[in-house]
C-alpha cells in the first residue's frame, strides 16, 4: 500500500524524531534511561504521524517474523482459544498470528510441537496449562520468551500469569453478602485442584471478615459436574442445613445445584441465590434463571502475555507467578428482586 | 537420537530395497505403475525394519516442512479442536504439527493468517468454518492443497468434507421408531443453517418410509438454546400434540426439552423419548437421564482431511463435496425401560 495510506510504524516515529528504533520504543514505553527531551520529541513525532502509543505491536519491529506460538493441553479449546484471542488482539491482529498446537497434556508431543514452532522461528511462546495447577517449565535455555498462562510455570525463574483465585473466592462472597445473604454454602469440584482450594480459602476468609461462617460448616468438594451440584445440594437439603446462597465452584455444578434447588421446589434466587464460576456463556445465559457467574478473565490473561512477551523482546521477561483479577457477573440467579 | 533407536522412515525402507522414495512410497501405498516384484522388495523391507504400512505419515518425505495450517473461524475451539486432533492422529503426531489460527469469520484476518502460514511453508490447509453452510474459497492458486472440513467450500473445485446432514436426520428418526416410538416431533434451530434443513429432511423422508410423519405435521425451527427447546416443547404440551419423542437440533435444545418436559411432570423417555445432536459431553453426560445424540465424527473429518491432503502431496487432490456419516450414540433418554 502507499507510503501515505499506510498507518505509522514506529520506524517512522525514529526517522522523523531523529532517534534508533531502540530509542523511540523506550521512550513510547515510558522506559527509564532515555532523556526527558527525547522522550518529548518522540512523543512530539509519535503525535504528528498519528502514531497510537497505544497498539502494542508497536514492539513489532523488523527482524521478527510477527508468529507467536500457543502451546496448550486444553482438549476442548475452552480456555486457549479466548487466550490466543485476547494475545492476537494486544499484539494487533494484522500484524501477528498466534498459532496453536495441541499436546493433549503428552509431553513427547509438546516437545515435538515446540521443535517444530522453534524451527519456524516464533517470536515468543504462550503456554497453557489443561488445569491451574503447575505444570513442567518447558525449559530455561530457549532462543525466544515464554509466557505461562493460566497454569503457573513451576519453575519459580519461569513467568507465568494465572487468575487470583483466592481473592475470587473472597468476591463471589462480597457479592452475595451485599445482596443480604448470609447462610451461604460452597459448593465446588475436585479438591486436588489447587484453584479450589484458593477459592474456598478466599471465600471462607471474606465470610470470617463479615462474621459469618460456611452454611454447613465445611466446604462440600466433590468433582467438576453437574451431577455432583445436584447430590451435593440434595446432602444440603437432606441434612436440613439452613441455606440462602449457593456459592458453586463451576456453572456446571450451579447448574446441577439448581436443578437439585427447582427438584425439591425451592426457588432461585427467591429462595435460594445461586453463584457460579468460569462464566461460561453455554451455561450462564440458558439457565433459569440465567446464572451470575465469576469470570477469569481469559482475553486479559492472553493480552497480558502478549505485553509480557513484547515487554521481553525489549529487554528482560520478569519471572514468577503474577497473579490477575477475576470480575464478577451478575444475572438474575442472584439479584432477581 | 542412534539411528538403532529412531523408527524407521521411508527413507530407510527405500534405501533397503534400492528404490528410490517415491516408488517406495507407492509401493506400499498399493498405487499402479509398480512392478509386483518392486512392490513385494519394499514390503519385506519395511517388514525387516518393522515400518508400519499403516502410518499415514509415511507419506511425508523429504522436502515437507510436517506443517499443516488450520483455518479456523470456530469462536469456542468445539469443532476445530477435534478437526486438528483427528488430522494429527492420521499424520502421526509426532512427525506433524498441525498449526491452528482463528480468523473469528473476517476476511482481513484470514487473509492475514493464510499469509503467515504460506511464508512459514506449511505443506497443506485445512479450512474449517464456524456454521455448517458452503463460505467462500480461499482461493484456487495457493501452493498447497487445501480441504475444507465442516464447512464446505462455495466453489465446486475446491474438496470439501462435510456431515451428511440427511442421513442424520434419517439415523435419528430410525433409532426413535426402532425404540418403539411412533409419535415424533422435530424441534430444531435457525432455519437459515442449511444443516438445519438436511436434517428435517432426512427426518421427514425416514418418517414417510415407515407411514409416519412428524408430530404436530411440522418442524419446529428456532434457535440453537435451551430456552428454545424449552418453550417449544412448552408449545407443543399446550396444543396437546400427541408426542412419544422428541428429536432434537442440538444437545442444548434437547436440554431444554428435558427441562420443559420434566417441569410438566413427564418423565424422559418413559413418557417421551428425547434425542440431540453434537454428542457435545459437557450437555449429553451431564444431563437427567443421559441424552442420547448423534455425533458428527469431528475427528474423522480431520482424519479424512489429513488423508486427503497426503493424497494430494502424492499427486492431484480431488474436488466437489465429500459427505461423512455421523453415528448415533444411545444414552438413557432413548434407550431406558
């Protein structure tokens, strides 16, 4: 396309301000070592051109080939694909492709797909756990940076981006405190999952800063179903443990707690307010009622890994486990009057 | 690795019995313009170094880079996930890395990956769309074969490898009758979606050839949920449709059935057999009782891609629409006394 059609590169940013490439991108990242009145002629070129500060591919600079490469476990693309998507958007899609490869959790097949990436010189790596547990480091001594999201690298040199699962638990009860619940029970999956046991712990320290204590005294662990959402709540019922929130650790179990709920004619939210975790839309929107629901916030998670990687290909990755926010969705399955 | 410990290729093979590569490859591909002589030399080689004749990978000799790109514009990974791990099997994971991008159904973008995937020399592509109608070709004068899988192409030169729709809707219908019922009704998603249409096809066919026709004397199009199913099977309670089955467009809507069906105090399948379709686990296991559904073979499709694309490698690839069966998987809300 023609010089003048085409949106500013940060070449162009270098040329008209008289700097190196090196210089304008740290100057544009707010970086130190670069001196208030570069800073300012960079800014003052960056403007002319319409240059957006804001689009991270401007890290983007020749020498790259603009493919990133996903490695991931996650058998249904249920958390990669948002992953990959929200990395291609921070790193403008025009401009980067994010490939996936899938090692269904084998390593001989991880190793090999990440040879072949490797041998296609990939700018960086994303690698994404099946779980959010550790998970092997892929390696130190690699030629490109490496970002782990969602499952933490367990290799503390490693840079891994995971949701804060602790201060979800302790949201999800935030929220069904402030709509005047105070009975409350968790319900949640398998207990050798490390994301549960965050979660029950956040969700018991919040209920212990409000005074309250679990509905029933203990957490019900169980496993990741539907089916285990509806015994659990029938245990609940059965054992006649006052109720009046539902805090599930999936929208599969919530789903099952409540169809357990409606089975013995209790309504939801009327009766019973129902949380569930992972906003998974298949589930939270064709509920009855439609389901709140914690969300881990994938889309970040893969735009953070991508400034991480840009980050790197500046300059040094960082290394240890960040850990990122969860948001809260509300529906009608906790707020309905 | 020693090469007394690596598999052996079909270079080995070839070198063993003093052809060159490509007769060895037909050879054992059972492909004319082979000598029966030539042919048995290279069996007893590939038997003396135990080389499987059933690896489809051998197909892949020198000069390939063992790079498939995936197409995808699949927003949840549902159907490409299982698209790419099928064409792996068939190509031998450990000698393939299929490369998955997701174009999210925009022209630029897929443009934009397909030029990535075409600059890093990946052998072959696999096309899969988001919605089972024909979309528009890549283009006819890539450097490499190209299938299409889920969706087929619009351009009648191009390979395409789809689900038989029709005959889904056929295997669906017979395995109602042949389970007793004689009163079937039909409630499916958005019209538009050719696939929607097929299969009430194939339903309403299947039906006439045993002198039934559908409950309530017609399809019940609407949308792809649960909240769908629900008020369509809703509908059919309040009219007083004679009803001992309901088949549905998709697993989400037979959830739904199930839920309106339960709610009006009848019990799936003694009182109404219901049956969906994807076979998706997460709705068909989950659900009270198991739902019995037809499954798309996703996994084939890829394997079939895959065998196809290594076909084409070997010489010319075929053109026109390849239709796949689908297969029914029997669960309690058909099958239980």
């Amino acid at each position: 396309m023609p010089a003048e059609q085409r949106p500013a590169t940060l070449h162009d940013v270098a040329r008209l301000s008289g700097v190196s490439v090196a210089t304008a991108s740290k100057a544009l990242n707010g970086r130190e070592h670069v001196s208030a009145a570069t800073r300012e002629a960079v800014r003052k070129a960056a403007e002319m051109l319409a240059y957006s500060p804001n689009t991270l591919a401007r890290g983007l600079v020749a020498g790259r080939t603009g493919m990133i490469g996903l490695l991931t476990s996650d058998l249904e693309g249920r958390l990669s694909i948002p992953i990959l998507m929200g990395a291609e958007d921070a790193f403008g899609a025009d401009r980067t492709s994010v490939l996936l490869c899938d090692a269904r959790g084998d390593a001989i097949r991880e190793g090999h797909h990440l040879r072949t990436l490797l041998s296609r010189r990939v700018d960086g790596l994303i690698v994404v756990g099946a779980r959010p547990d550790p998970r092997p480091s892929i390696g130190r001594d690699l030629p490109v940076p490496v970002v782990y999201a969602y499952a933490p690298s367990a290799d503390p040199d490693d840079l891994s981006l995971v949701s804060d699962n602790v201060a979800a638990g302790r949201l999800g009860i935030r929220h069904l405190v402030e709509v005047g619940r105070r009975r409350i029970a968790h319900i949640t999956g398998d207990p050798s999952y490390g994301a549960a046991q965050d979660r029950a712990r956040g969700a018991r320290d919040e209920l212990a800063e409000h005074g309250l204590r679990l509905a029933g005294d203990r957490v019900l662990f169980g496993a990741w179903s539907e089916a285990w959402g509806r015994s659990a709540t029938r245990m609940l019922l059965t054992q006649r443990t006052a109720v009046d929130a539902i805090f599930a650790g999936s929208d599969q179990i919530a789903r099952g707690v409540i169809d357990a709920l409606h089975g013995a004619g209790l309504e939801v939210p009327g009766d019973v307010a129902v949380l569930g975790f992972d906003n998974w839309e298949i589930f939270t929107t064709s509920s009855t009622p439609p389901l709140s629901s914690i969300d881990m916030n994938l889309e970040t998670l893969g735009r953070v890994a991508a400034e991480r990687l840009l980050a790197a290909f500046d300059g040094r990755l960082g290394s240890g486990v960040e850990q990122l926010p969860c948001r809260l969705i509300p529906r009608e399955s906790t707020t309905a009057a």
